[in-house]
C-alpha cells in the first residue's frame, strides 16, 4: 500500500470531514430545539460546547423569523450537513475503494510475475491447486479481510477518537467511565481472536489441496472411469471436502462470536453511562445539564459503531494473516532461474558439454557429459527412461544449471550470456504438445514481436501444416480450444513445429516429439520435422530408433552417463545397448 500514501491520506480527510458534519448534526439539535421552545435569549458566548457556541448567531437569525420558519430553515440546515456527510463518506468509499483495487491488481501481477521466474524445480515439488489457490482465494481473502480491515481501521479509528475527543470536552468524568470499560473489551475481543491466524492457514492449506485434487480429478478423467475409480475418487474429495468444511466452521464461529459480545459489551456500558450521567443531572454535579446530557447521549451512540468495528477488525486481520503468510512465503521464494550474463548471443555455432554432471536432491542425474554438437549436425539421445535424456535437454535449454562442468558455444561459456538471448536462438518441440486456449496464429507466433501473416504462414507449411489450418472454418484464425482440445493430436504437434521455427532459431531440439502419436500422425509430423531440421542444428530425444537413424551420431545414455555413441550402423555392428534396443523391436537401421 505504500505506492498509494497519497490516496491514502485523502482517504483520512474525507473520514474526519465526513465524521465531523454527523457531529455537528447531534450538536446542534439539542441547543436548537432548547432555544426554540423555551425561548431563551441567544446570548453570545452561551452555547455549551464548541460546535453550538459557533452555531449560535445562526439560531437566533433562524429564530428571529418565527418558530415555523425557524424549524423549516433548520430542517434544510439538517439536510445539508448530512448530504455533506455522505458526500464525504461516498468520496472516501471511492478513493479507498480504488487503493484496494489496485493493491489486488498489484499482488496478482507480482505473484505472475514471480511464478515466471521460478524454476521449474519448484513447481515439480508443489501442488498445482495449492499454487492456484494463491492466486484466487488466498488473494480473496487478503482483500476482504486484510485490507477490508485496513478500511475498517482507519474510519471507525477516525470516528472513536473524534467522538471521544468531544466527550471528554463535555464531561470527562462521565467519560472516565467510557475509557475504563474498553481494556474489558479489547480483553474479551482478543482471546476469541488469538487462534484465528493459526486456523485461517490451515484452512487456505485444505482449500489448496482441494483445488489439487479437483484440476486432478478432472485432468485425469478418463484414467478415473477406465478403472472404474469414480467411487474411490469421490470418497476421497468428500472426506478431505469435509475436513475443510468443518476447519472453516469453526473459524466463522470465532469470527462471528466476537459481534454478538461486543454488541452485548457495548449495551452495558451504555447503561451505565445512562445511570451514571443521570444520576449527575439529578444531583447537579458539575456542567452536565439536561439538554448536554441528550447530546452527550447521542454522540455516544454514534461512537458504539466504530468501536464494535474496531473490536471485529482484529478478528478479521487475525484471519488475515494465515492468506498474508502464505503470499509471502510464495513471494520471498529463493528459487528463481538466474539471469544469466549480460552478452547477448546473435548466433550459435558449436555447442559443447564439458564434464557435465547434474545433482538432484541425494541423486546424481548426469555423470560427466561429454557431448559436441556442431553447427548444421544432427545429434540424437537414446536410452531407458530414467536415463538421463530430458535433464540433458533441459541444462542445454539452462532451465537447470550443471552442478558440474560447463556448456559452450563457440568456445564460450555459455553463463556469459543472458538466458533470454540464449533461448531466443532455440526452438523446442515436445512430446506433449503445449497450446493455448487461443487462435491458431497467436499459438505459432507465441512470444514474438512484430511476426508478420507471411511468416507464420511459411512456418505452418514448413511444419506440414498449412493444409488443415486453411481448411478450418476460421483459417489462421481458429481457436484450438483449451490445450488444443478442438485439434487431433497430429495437427496439435506440427503447429508446435511451426511455432519452434517461426523465429528462426539456430539449434532445434525435439524431445520424442513423435512418441505419443499413431504411425498416421507421425507421418505426418515427420514430413514436417524434417523440413523443419533442414540448415539447423538439432537435437533429438527418442525412444523410436526409427526417427534418428539419419543422425551424424547417436549418443546412447544409461543411468546419467554416455555408454555409446556413433552412427546408426557403427553402434549396431558394435553390439551394445544400441543392437539390443533395436532387436527388441524399437527401431530399425
């Protein structure tokens, strides 16, 4: 909130403004209606408090024209300090209003923008829901409750203190009694209070996992009624469903008990104020007439409002707190991709892995990689899953850094340059096909500036796709549906081809790009791939020998380290772990 200061402190002046017509109003009604029907003489300097002394030359011009026309011109008097009075309250709702806002557009962008920047390790370890709910409900929650009290806090604080103020000009005795019930207050307040922060994260918790479960639930449809596990599945969202349920009933019963006592706290100080300033009255103790103890009553009235939102406030910043720790566990969250350095890379030539290895948690991934991939070459990875293959790609793409060794480029190393400028001379194409619930154009020109009709164009015809796009109702410009869910899985994969080489990358990698696809649609993707890989350097994991046996060499990995590499031929004659992949019928020469 600190960016809007300024907003705030107009937010101030309107609440005190807004505060100090309603005051004005309760001040001014008892002096009035005693001078009008007692018809005392207006003497200056006689009113009994501030307001009614300022406002006493008004009375008597009003009186002085009659008791009719005196009630019509107070009545009008009336009317405009309290359109004054929600004149101010409404300016001050916008102002307030507008900071909350775009203190929630604030945090969203900052917990996107920090989600960017993650690594990729970090999503892998967490629940999909649970960040997802940080983005929705526990912001939700911060909105309606942190700053929501913030809002709360700072009118009703305005308002106690103004009042206050007033009562203690009035009769500070009287107003003794007031000051010393409000530590009885606060102390009854604050023990409903003391868990809420400890209950409401939980309960973000549990409404993260059951997100989780919900976007799995849905996601994996299909496997759920496969294996007739629609019971089981229902079972489990129930029970953790009613886990949640019951954590968020009992921390809505401490919120809303702490309404009921106030309200209850409250109508007992205002019996003994009356008892009290009564019986002062009737013995004629100090200054409190009849009509001062009216307005004093009044006043005091208005001030139960603000104090009983000030008691509910800590309840709701208790509650608050579970959402805020949350955010900010999130955001203060160390695990960002580096930078890189700050050479940007125009083109790239050779690449090489010298002694790489890569360590993940306890376990050794890669093992001191050796691997060159010159300009124009095309390089394949083959090997068992578990292998070693994708973490390979990844530490080439730099979404993982080498523990050991280093990658070079043209003989540098490649943490001089920026990871952007790196990635922007890369185009990758992966087993599961990445779309966005968006046009056909947009999804190949993803992430480019200024790429023009005729260049998505050419790429979807390089990536065998142009064909079925122009066939489709709206061209280029049909929507695919969520992850491409209104294309077959053929047409999904080549326009990811498209969208790889529509920048004209350098180095192309293709992570078994064509695994999960039938013999039909892999005709059709490799006809596209292999206009794609024609003058650039590629990259290609595979489990299908069939689709590198063109490489210039073939590196064969086994548990994090390279066992084998050479031509198709060379490693088949050879008689290792190659020849026994190809005898068991998962490629051929």
């Amino acid at each position: 909130m600190r960016p809007y200061g300024a907003r705030l402190a107009l937010y101030g002046v309107f609440v005190v403004l807004s505060t100090a017509f309603v005051m004005a109003t309760a001040l001014s009604v008892t002096d009035f209606l005693k001078l009008l029907f007692e018809g005392e003489e207006v003497l200056p300097g006689s009113g009994s408090n501030l307001i009614s002394r300022w406002l006493e030359g008004l009375y008597g011009w009003m009186i002085g024209y009659g008791k009719q026309s005196a009630l019509w011109l107070f009545s009008l008097l009336v009317l405009a300090l309290y359109g004054s009075k929600n004149l101010f309250g409404y300016l001050s709702a916008v102002v307030i209003g507008k900071v909350r806002s775009r203190v929630v557009r604030d945090i969203r962008r900052d917990l996107f923008g920090k989600s960017m920047k993650l690594k990729r390790g970090y999503f892998s370890e967490q629940k999909e829901g649970d960040i997802l709910s940080r983005f929705g409900g526990d912001v939700t929650e911060y909105d309606e409750n942190v700053l929501g009290a913030l809002q709360t806090l700072v009118s009703s604080a305005v308002g106690l203190v103004m009042y206050l103020a007033m009562l203690l000009y009035l009769d500070y005795r009287l107003t003794g009694v007031v000051l010393a019930s409000i530590p009885l207050v606060a102390f009854v307040i604050s023990g409903l209070s003391r868990r809420l922060k400890k209950k409401s994260k939980s309960v973000q918790e549990k409404n993260g996992y059951l997100l989780s479960l919900t976007e799995e639930a849905i996601s994996g449809l299909r496997i759920i009624k496969a294996y007739n596990a629609i019971d089981f599945s229902n079972r489990r969202f129930r029970a953790v469903n009613a886990v949640y349920s019951k954590e968020r009933i009992g921390m809505f019963r401490r919120i809303y008990a702490a309404s009921p006592i106030s309200d209850f706290l409250g109508n007992t100080i205002v019996v003994a104020v009356l008892v009290v300033g009564a019986m002062m009255v009737v013995g004629g103790e100090g200054r409190l007439s009849a009509e001062l103890f009216v307005s004093y009553i009044m006043l005091f009235v208005l001030m139960l409002p603000p104090a009983k939102n000030l008691s509910t406030v800590v309840a709701q910043i208790k509650r608050g707190k579970g959402c805020v720790a949350r955010l900010e566990e999130f955001l203060s969250n160390d695990q960002e991709e580096p930078l890189g350095g700050s050479a940007s890379l125009e083109r790239m030539g050779d690449v090489e892995m010298r002694g790489v290895g890569f360590t993940y948690g306890e376990g050794k991934v890669l093992n001191n990689i050796d691997l060159s991939i010159k300009k124009g070459s095309m390089v394949a990875l083959v090997g068992a899953s578990g292998s070693g293959k994708t973490t390979l790609a990844n530490i080439l793409l730099r979404f993982y850094e080498p523990t050991e060794g280093s990658v070079m480029v043209d003989g540098r190393d490649v943490a001089d340059y920026s990871v952007a400028s790196w990635r922007s001379r890369i185009g990758v194409v992966t087993q599961e096909p990445a779309l966005f619930n968006d046009s056909i154009f947009n999804n190949i020109a993803f992430g480019l500036e200024g790429v023009t009709p005729e260049q998505v164009e050419q790429a979807a015809k390089i990536a065998n796709a142009h064909d079925f796009i122009s066939e489709m109702e709206g061209g280029y410009g049909s929507i695919v549906g969520d992850g491409g869910s209104l294309l077959s899985g053929g047409q999904r994969q080549r326009i990811c081809i498209a969208r790889a080489i529509v920048g004209n990358p350098d180095l192309l990698v293709l992570d078994e790009a064509t695994s999960a696809l039938d013999t039909e649609a892999e005709r059709c993707v490799q006809q596209g791939l292999e206009q794609a890989m024609k003058g650039r350097t590629v990259l290609v994991i595979a489990h299908r020998l069939s689709t590198v046996r063109n490489a210039d060499e073939i590196v064969v990995l086994d548990k994090g380290e390279i066992v084998e590499r050479g031509t198709a031929k060379e490693l088949y004659e050879a008689g290792g772990i190659y020849r026994k992949m190809v005898d068991r019928g998962e490629g051929t020469l």
